[in-house]
C-alpha cells in the first residue's frame, strides 16, 4: 500500500476550497480534520502498525468529517438532528453519486482494495457503536478513528462559544439541568445517545463521557496531556459562571471528580 500524503492533503484542500475556507465554522473543521489526522497517526503508531497502516489510519481521520462540509452548505447546520447524519454523508461524497458516476475517493488515493475500511471508518466515526459484523481490521481503523474525534471534540469546545455549538445563549445554558437520562448514562459510564440529550447540560455530559469509551492508551494520555478536558469541566465554552441550579452544579462537580479519577487511573 502507498499512500501519498501530499496529494490527499492538496486534493482535500481543493475539496474544501468551494465552500469558503474563511467562513468561521468551515475553518473550524478543516483544522480539527488535520488535527484528528495526525492524532490518528500517532495513536496508530504507539500500537505498533506498519508504516502502511499508519498512513491509512491518517487517511481515515483526513477523511472522517468530508461530509460536514456539504452539510454545512445544504442545511447551514452542523447538527445531525436537524439535517442528516454527516457520516453517511461522507460516505456518499466519497464512495457514492447520484449518476453512478465515481465517487471522490479516486482523488485522495488509487488505492482501492482499501476502500472498505476507509468507508467504514468514515461511517462509523460518530456512531453510537460499532456494528457487531466488523471484523478486527476494521474495527480498529474505526476506534482510531473515533478516539482522535474524541479527543478533539474536546478542544473544538473550548474554542467555540455556547451559541456556536449548541444555538443557545450563556443564560440559557446557564439555565438547564442534567436530565435523569444523561445521568444515568453517566453512571454507566457510556456516551449519551441523541435522544438521551433533552438539556444543553447534557450536552456536556456526553462529552466529558468520552473519556470512559477510548480505546486506546494513547488516546487517553492525549486527552489528559492537551488539558481541554479539564477546561470543559471547569468553565465550559469559557463560562466560569456556575450553572443557576444549585444542585445541578454540585452535581457536575462531583461527576467531574469522577471522570478526572478515571482518566487518571486508566492512564
């Protein structure tokens, strides 16, 4: 396998380019995709892959978000909920048009028999798991994958303002509780599903939760050593305010304590 970093970066930025690489939230996601890219690099080679799959699981995260960026411009949203799920999405920018035509993926790499993981990687990426048929392979291009999303998320939060990432105002976030739903997933320590999310707290929930469900040690040690983590917990999109519920505050204190135990633990 030969995968040429150069040309998959030139033809992502010729990808990218036409939806306007000064708008604010497409330049968010470009950096979060090289980002998620090199941090699949690393986290590929602290488990040992050869040069070869290293290169893939970097293709994997250059590629993971290409359907954002079509969304963004059909639906001028990032949110799955109110468009459509934006992996499926780039799934279809890359394998799949609608006059069976090829897809973009010939641009990025003539690599063909790799395709199947990369699809799959892409896919699942944000899903709420994987599906139980990948083989070993592919599942560990797809948790790669996921575990790098993960840890960036994280910085793209703390780099963006309440309204930008979740359409609400400081008051309004200020405003909300965490509902029996996100919490009890929380206990479980797993991801919230889209319908366990009914507060913009438990949004916050669900982030801070992908510290229980990386994979990889790497990927743990990232998300302690950049430190967005603990910026999440202590003043999320910046707000040091505390939430107006008393008990809704003393609550994500103490779910803090615990996430910040277990990363700790599991380093």
């Amino acid at each position: 396998m030969n995968i040429d970093r150069t040309r998959a970066l030139e033809a992502f930025h010729e990808y990218v380019e036409p939806y306007g690489t000064v708008n604010p939230r497409i330049a968010l996601k470009i950096k979060h995709t090289y980002r998620v890219a090199a941090l699949c690099d690393t986290i590929a080679r602290s488990e040992g892959l050869s040069s070869g799959n290293v290169d893939l699981a970097w293709l994997c995260g250059l590629l993971h978000d290409i359907g954002r960026f079509e969304q963004l411009h059909r639906w001028n949203t990032f949110n799955d909920a109110q468009s459509v799920d934006h992996a499926r999405l780039g799934v279809n920018v890359l394998f799949e048009t609608e006059d069976d035509e090829p897809g973009n993926i010939h641009r990025f790499t003539d690599e063909r028999y790799e395709d199947p993981f990369i699809r799959a990687a892409v896919g699942a990426h944000s899903a709420f798991s994987l599906p139980p048929k990948f083989d070993a392979r592919t599942r560990l291009f797809c948790n790669i994958v996921r575990d790098a999303d993960k840890v960036d998320i994280l910085r793209t939060v703390c780099e963006s303002s309440v309204d930008t990432i979740l359409g609400v105002n400081e008051r309004t976030f200020r405003s909300s509780r965490i509902s029996d739903d996100a919490l009890r997933a929380f206990r479980k320590r797993r991801c919230l599903a889209r319908e366990e999310r009914h507060e913009p707290a438990d949004y916050l929930v669900g982030l801070v939760s992908f510290a229980f469900e990386l994979v990889f040690r790497e990927s743990r040690h990232a998300m302690a050593a950049q430190g967005y983590l603990f910026r999440v917990l202590d003043a999320p999109f910046g707000i040091e305010q505390p939430f107006f519920d008393l008990e809704t505050q003393e609550l994500w204190d103490r779910m803090g304590d615990t996430v910040r135990v277990y990363l700790a633990q599991s380093r």
